[in-house]
C-alpha cells in the first residue's frame, strides 16, 4: 500500500499511467461504437463531396470523449487539486460536453452552423469567465502588450470559436484532424511538463492517448470509424483552451523553460488549421457564398486530386506543420516581431511555390472546378 501512494504521488508515472489508462479505454470502446453504429444505422453514406466510398460510423467523438473524461476524473480523485485547478477542470469538462452534444445531433440530424455558434460562444464564454483562462497580453507581438479586460475576453472567445471551426475543418480525410490533434497537444504538453503544470500537463497527454486510440481505427480498413463533429468540435476545443493557457503563463517570471516568441509559436502550432480555413473563407466569401458552405477546397482536397492517398497527404500536411513548429522553435531568439513575420514566410512562401494549383480556381455551371496543377517541383 505504502508503494502504491508513493507510485501515486510521483508526477511522472501518473502521466504514463494516465496516458495507458486512455489509450487503453479508447481501443476497448470504439469497436463498442462501430457495431452500435453497424446495428443502428448510424452512418456517414457517401455523397458527391465525400472523401469515402463505403458507410461509415460517424460518432468517434464518442469514444474520444469517454476515453479522455473518465481519465481526468480519475486523474481528479488521485490528486489534489487545488480550488482554482478543479474549476478549471470542470469548465473544461462542462463545455466539452456542450459541444460533444452539438456534434452528435449535427452528425445523425444535421445542425445549422447559426446554432453550431451558439453553443460553441456559450462554451467558451463559460470557460473564459470561469477560468480566467484568456489572452490578457500579446507580448509585444505588433507593438501591443497588455490588453483591456473587456478586450482580452472578447478576443479569447473569439480565438475558442476560430480555433475549434479551424479543426473542425480539418477532419476531412482518414488520420488529418487526429494527426494535427496529437502534434499540436504534444507540443503544448511538452511545455506545461516541463513547467510543472500539472493540471495542463494531464489533459495534454490525456488528450493524445485517446486520440491514438481512435487513430488505429479512424486508418482501419476493416473497421473504420471517422471522428465526425461530435469529435472534432471539442477536441478543438481543447486545443485552444491548451493554446491560451499556455499564453497566459508566458509572463510568469516562476517559469524554468521560457520562450520569447511564445505567441508566435502558438501560432505555429496552429499553423495549418488556420492557413487553410483562412484560405477557404475568402475563397467562399469572394464568390458571394456563407464561409461555412461546404465545398472542396481545402488543400487535403487537393492534395487527393494530385493522386495522393488518405494517408500519403496526412503525412504531407503534418510533416509541413512539424517543420514550421521545428523552424519557429530554432529562431526564437529574434525579436518576437521579426519571428512572426518569418513565419508567415515560412508558411506563404512554399505554399505559393510548391503548390501552385492551391489557390487556382474556375467556375463551372455554379461549382467549383480545380484547375489542372501546374506542379514546380
């Protein structure tokens, strides 16, 4: 007994233990909701815009979701957290679970993005004023360091709303949303472990083992699963919540691994997910249409109309993410303005000369027809 408080007691092992525990729950569950799914006709069937030729569960959110509440409730009971740590959890959880729901009724029924929103502003807004967890300084980045009260919780639900529509966008191939998910939560994990924060560091590394589990399946032939919104909706939510937490720890002076550009790394974190919902929208918004019509723009789109598979283009979009993150990590010593304006180099550039064909388009009859690519390299 005297061994097992102190294995408990030991920050490092309830990590991996953790991490075991939700990657083990995960691969027990999802063939659970890939034959609940099978009986009940709960499926995905393929349209013209589908990525996909066969039905397919859709409610891997599921999965996730149980995997990585059931841990950190555990994780909870094993520790003791303080006042301000539980409420940072149970917002976290509260607002998760709002938006869990939201994707299920969007995945079986259909929801319109005006009440998709909704819920997704009260979430956030439940977790910024309850948490205090918001972007109250920018560091300097564009000349602008503390921000007003009121401007700093406007602009961190405003972050929570684009970062988890940016992810949402993502999810469509086998293995891209869940690929993005684990390097970005690795990333953020890597630090608060570092830091000694505890709280952060669990749900990081809680994170990333349940979407491994699903990972296995979501590249499965035999039985497939997609994450669908009611996964890929709080999963990044939890990403940006990760992503302003880490903000707001940039000022502490108690820190033992600081960066200088810490903004700027963020972002490159979330490098992708932006780049292309960025794209997307004005795309969407020049030819007079809602910014959140469906189409077949993104550059995993065409990355499968240059003939590459699921998972050759997964691996091409992480790998570009993983060397933006690596590049902005090696120039960090530069001032955070000059950081950031590298990285908007790092990202425009090679995109604009590798992948020409992302930004040609034609209209056809009312639809969007993708231009031949004109490849150079």
């Amino acid at each position: 007994m005297n061994a097992l408080k102190l294995l408990l007691s030991d920050f490092y092992f309830l990590v991996i233990f953790s991490g075991c525990i939700a990657f083990l729950i995960s691969s027990r569950i999802f063939p659970a909701i890939i034959y609940l799914s099978n009986t009940k006709n709960l499926m995905d069937v393929p349209g013209e815009r589908s990525m996909h030729v066969n039905k397919t569960p859709t409610l891997g959110g599921i999965g996730i979701f149980i995997a990585f509440s059931l841990t950190i409730i555990l994780f909870a009971i094993f520790t003791d957290l303080s006042q301000t740590d539980l409420i940072k959890l149970l917002s976290l959880l509260g607002g998760i679970t709002i938006l869990l729901f939201l994707g299920i009724k969007d995945d079986i029924l259909v929801l319109s993005p005006r009440k998709k929103i909704i819920g997704q502003i009260f979430a956030a807004t439940m977790v910024v004023l309850m948490t205090d967890i918001r972007i109250d300084n920018f560091g300097g980045l564009l000349g602008i360091e503390e921000l007003h009260p009121f401007f700093s919780i406007i602009f961190s639900i405003f972050i929570f709303i684009f970062i988890i529509n940016a992810f949402n966008l993502t999810d469509g191939i086998d293995g891209l949303a869940a690929s993005i998910a684990i390097f970005a939560s690795t990333v953020f994990g890597i630090f608060f472990l570092i830091n000694g924060s505890y709280l952060m560091t669990f749900v990081s590394f809680i994170l990333v083992s349940s979407l491994v589990g699903f990972l296995r399946f979501n590249l499965s032939d035999t039985q497939k699963i997609f994450m669908g919104d009611s996964g890929s909706m709080f999963v990044g939510f939890i990403l940006a919540f990760q992503g302003i937490a880490l903000l707001g720890m940039s000022g502490s002076e108690a820190l033992d691994f600081k960066l200088n550009g810490l903004p700027v790394i963020v972002l490159a974190v979330f490098a992708f997910p932006i780049l292309d919902t960025t794209r997307v929208f004005f795309i969407r918004l020049k030819q007079g249409r809602s910014p959140f019509s469906a189409d077949r723009n993104h550059i995993h789109h065409r990355l499968l109309d240059l003939g590459f598979t699921h998972k050759s283009a997964t691996i091409i979009i992480c790998a570009f993410n993983t060397l933006i993150v690596a590049l902005t990590l090696f120039v960090d010593f530069l001032n955070i303005n000059i950081h950031f304006l590298l990285l908007i180099v790092l990202i425009i550039v090679p995109l604009l000369h590798l992948f020409p064909f992302f930004i040609e388009q034609e209209k056809d009859k009312g639809t969007m027809k993708f231009a031949k690519p004109k490849l150079t390299f």
